[in-house]
C-alpha cells in the first residue's frame, strides 16, 4: 500500500495537481467515477465488459487513496477499524446469509 501511495503522490506531484486535490473535490471525483463504475452495468448486469469495470474501479480506489493521503489517514488503519465496527453492527449469528439492515436484524 505504501508504494501504491507513493506512486500516486509522485504523479501527482509531476503534473501539479494536488493544488486541486481538496477533500471536497476528491469526494465529487469519488462519487462521480463510482457513477462511472455503476454505469458499466447500467442495461446488462450481466454482460458487461470486465476491462472498463476495472479501469472505473481504480479510478475509485484511486481517489479514495489520494482522500486518505490529504487527511493523513493510513487507508488500511481506517478500513479496519470501520470493519470492526460493521462486525459488532451485524453479529454473525443474526447477519449469516441475509441482506437485512442492521437496525432490523
């Protein structure tokens, strides 16, 4: 992860861009390309091209990791401690196998 990290800082840095990078606009980019990635299943879920679902993928992971950079947040740090947070929301015991809102388990 931290190569990946420095590898986005790098290109970045190259072109100038994080003068454009606030956490507001790389929230937009977030919610944008993941419009992107949802459009690549828009009339056939079930033929869609893998290629582009991957190429709009990175963009997501992309600016989530350049939004973890801007609120020197580590993204694994953060990822883990929501995932121990969603465990205690839904208990295997009630959440095994069905898609029910936490609050209606």
């Amino acid at each position: 992860m931290k190569e990946l990290m420095e590898q986005i800082k790098q290109f970045n840095e190259e072109r100038d861009w994080d003068k454009f990078h606030s956490p507001e606009n790389l929230a937009k980019s977030i919610s944008i390309e993941a419009g992107e990635l949802l459009e690549c299943f828009q009339w056939n879920s079930e033929n869609y091209n893998k290629e582009e679902v991957c190429e709009e993928l990175a963009d997501v992971f992309t600016y989530c990791i350049q939004m973890a950079m801007k609120l020197n947040v580590n993204p694994e740090d953060i990822i883990l401690k929501k995932l121990e947070k969603t465990k205690k929301k839904y208990p295997v015991e009630k959440a095994k196998g069905v898609s029910t809102k936490y609050n209606k388990l």
